[in-house]
C-alpha cells in the first residue's frame, strides 16, 4: 500500500496532495504541494530539495499548478481503492483524496461532473449531479477518451515527426548534391586557375622574350644612332692598316699599276650613246677620256607609282669604287639599284640631313649589300657637307648628303657629288619619310622612296 501512495505525497512534508495541498511544479518538473513551496520561499529557499537545481521566485504563484499530475494523483487514488477493496482490506480513515466522495465520504468516486470540475460518487449522481443538471462521465470512459486523446495526440506528433524527418533527409540529400556539385565546380575552377597559372607563365615568357627583341633593338637602334662614331673608330682602324701596307710598298705599287690598268680596260667596254645618254638597261662600250674622266650616273626615283624625277650623281672616287658604281647602275652581271629602296633618313628637316641606300638587288631580286669590287679606295671627305655622295664603309650602299651641317666635321669615304636632284631629294624626304620610336631613340623610315631606273652618262 506503501508503494501505491508514494507518487501522491509531497517531497518536502511527506502529506498527500489534496485541494489545500495542490501539487505546483518547478521547473526542473519536480512537485511540490503549494503550503510547502510558499513556506520555503519566505525562508529563502532557492533550490528543489531534489536535484538542487536553482531558481528565482518571489511567491508561490511563480510556479503553476499541476493540473496533470492532480489528475493524475486522483485516479492513483481511485486505483488503489480499488485494489485494496479487492484484495479484502479497508481503510475507514482513507477520505477522497483516496478515491471517497467529498461529500459521502463512505462512497468512491466513479464519475466526474464536467459541469461543475470534480469528481462525484453514485449518490452525488442521482441527487446533486443528476444527469438532468450536469454534464457527468464515467472516470474509466474519461481516461479511455484521455488515453485515446494522448495516444492520437502521440501519433500526429509522430507524424508531424516523421514528415520533418523525411522533408530533413530531403534536404540533406539535396544539400549532399548541392555540396557535390560546388565540390566539383571548385575542383573545375582550380583546374581553370592551374590552367591560367600555366597561360600567366607562357605570356610572361613571352613578354620577356619580347622585352630581349626590344631590347636587341634598342640596341640595334643605338648602333644605328651612334654609327657616325663607329665610323671615326674604323677611320683609325684603316689609318693602322695604312701603316702596315706601307711595310710592303713595291708590292702595292705593283698591285695599283695592275688595278689601273684593268680598270682602264673596263672602262673601254662601256659604249657612248649618241644622244650622251646610257639607259639603265644598256651595255657597250664605255670609252675613257684619260685617267681623269669623272663619270656621271643617275638615279630615277619614285614614291607610290608616282614619279618624282632623276638624280644625278658625278663620280669622284678612285677606279674601283667607280667601278662598282658603274656595275651596279648599268645592271651588270644582274646586280642593280633597280627597284631598291632606300632605307633610313636622319636629321629630317634639319641641318645635316641625309639619307642612306644600303641595299641593291641581286639577279634573283633579293636585297643584297656585299661589296662586288674588292679592295676599294679609303679616300675620304666631309660627309655632312650639302651635296656630298659618301661610300659606305664595307658594303656597296651610299649616303647622300641634302644639308649643311655647319660643325660637324665627321668623314666617309669618298663616292661623288651630286650634279642635279638635290632639292626633290629634300622634298622627297620631308614628304615620304615615317618617323619611328624604339625606346628613347628614333629615326626616319624612308623606304617608300624607290630607285626605278639606273645608268650612267658621259659627258661630251
């Protein structure tokens, strides 16, 4: 019996819960009867007597009563009235906390009036509850429809339970697969990010590789630029050549007697037009008028397939430059300026001003710049002086001077003079040549300019 009434008493004065001794609940869930509860706050009490567990409270009203675990308490009761009349025995003491009526203290509870909210014995039934005053039902029919109310209440939670499990696995499946496919993104992206560190490595080493081709010509530029002191430096390299011929000089003047008379020979070949004139594409003989004679060549030019008019050049040099002028204007042997082009101009528009023709074509057309005539003459002149026609220093070109540069003294080797031409050469110049830049350097692109016919005259 013991054991029956143990759920039913309060923890702190061991007394059954009744309608003073209403069941409160703190909330660490553990009860307590409300005259307890209210003594232990007014001492200070702040712990369940249980667990220990703290809380804050001022009143007893702080902690809601239990109607539950009342009810619960009232059918522990009706329970073990129940069994007790069962197995034979009586308690005439217990009253209706131990399923008795309130009223007919001698009658158990077997039905609860909805009405009025308690619970009632077969007397109170008939007389103060009758079933024309009163909603009443049967206790055992009131906790099936509980039971059947928790049981339905119990199986839509689980329900509702069970659809959020299934919507939440839904989404984990769906966010495994968005996880995936950012997984497999993030792994196409560093493949793209390897693949673009690899294209970044190629570009640089292909602007590095371009930055060494600007800087070789930078340099190349610089060469060009500084080109009128490498001249001074191979005047001093010939002046020491000079020096060391002069060791053998009965053998020189034996090769110069050679030379001249082979040169005098060549000159013969060459035939006098009866008009004074040579066309670039003739041959014959060129007779010479003694070791003196000073031949004259010219040079058509053109610009865009237009015409601008012929240069002409009196030749002043030594035989065998003369000799590879005269070649190369006639078309000797296949080798011409015809349809050469002339390359750079410097000083635009300034004084010193002159242009360069450093390339003729070979019988195949390709430019070509070799010397066709060993051993030529290292006499020299002023090269910036208006009118000058210089010799290139180990090649076949020539330089042509248009304007006075009145300081500079620098020196070429000596090719002629020009005899007509000079003020279209500066208008061709001013007009048809390109400047460009190469770093800090800069210069004039005068290959629109073309020689389009070649030849030499000889004066009567």
């Amino acid at each position: 019996m013991a054991s029956l009434k143990a759920p039913i008493e309060c923890g702190i004065c061991l007394e059954e819960y009744d309608k003073v001794r209403r069941p409160r609940v703190l909330p660490c869930a553990h009860n307590f009867c409300s005259p307890c509860l209210q003594k232990y706050i007014s001492l200070g009490g702040s712990k369940c007597s249980i667990c220990t567990r703290t809380y804050t409270a001022s009143s007893v009203e702080d902690f809601p009563i239990n109607t539950d675990f009342e009810k619960m308490v009232q059918m522990w009761t009706h329970m073990s009235v129940k069994t007790a009349r069962t197995n034979g025995s009586s308690d005439e003491e217990d009253d209706f906390t131990n399923g008795h009526c309130s009223i007919h203290r001698k009658s158990l509870v077997y039905f609860r009036c909805k009405t009025h909210g308690i619970y009632i014995c077969h007397q109170c039934a008939v007389i103060e509850h009758s079933p024309s005053k009163c909603d009443i039902i049967e206790i055992k029919e009131e906790m099936m429809k509980t039971k059947e109310d928790n049981l339905n209440e119990a199986q839509r939670n689980i329900d509702h339970l069970n659809s959020k499990t299934v919507t939440l696995e839904s989404l984990i499946v769906e966010k495994n697969k968005n996880i995936s496919n950012k997984k497999a993104q993030i792994e196409c992206l560093l493949i793209e990010i390897d693949d673009d560190c690899k294209v970044s490595d190629q570009a640089q080493n292909i602007i590095t590789e371009n930055n060494n081709l600007a800087k070789q010509l930078r340099e190349c530029s610089e060469r060009l630029f500084k080109a009128n002191t490498s001249k001074k430096i191979n005047i001093e390299c010939l002046a020491i050549k000079k020096k060391i011929e002069k060791l053998g000089a009965i053998v020189k003047e034996i090769e110069e007697r050679t030379d001249t008379e082979k040169n005098a020979e060549t000159l013969t070949m060459v035939s006098i037009p009866v008009s004074g004139v040579c066309a670039g594409a003739d041959t014959g003989a060129f007779s010479s008028a003694g070791a003196g004679v000073q031949p004259v060549v010219y040079l058509d030019l053109q610009v865009a397939g237009r015409a601008l008019g012929r240069v002409k050049i009196q030749l002043t040099c030594g035989p065998r430059r003369q000799q590879q002028m005269l070649r190369l204007c006639r078309g000797d042997d296949g080798n011409t300026w015809r349809g050469a082009s002339f390359g750079e101009a410097w000083g635009v528009g300034e004084a010193g001003e002159h242009i360069y023709c450093l390339d003729y074509k070979d019988p195949c057309g390709i430019p070509k710049s070799q010397v066709i005539v060993q051993d030529l003459e290292e006499e020299y002149c002023r090269l910036l002086e208006e009118g000058t026609v210089a010799g290139d220093w180990s090649d076949a070109g020539f330089v042509i001077c248009t304007r006075t540069h009145p300081s500079d003294t620098e020196e070429a080797p000596v090719l002629g003079r020009l005899v007509s031409g000079l003020e279209l050469l500066r208008c061709a110049i001013t007009q048809w040549s390109t400047q460009y830049t190469i770093g800090d350097l800069f210069g004039w692109d005068a290959s629109l300019i073309m020689i389009t016919d070649s030849g030499v005259e000889i004066p009567h």
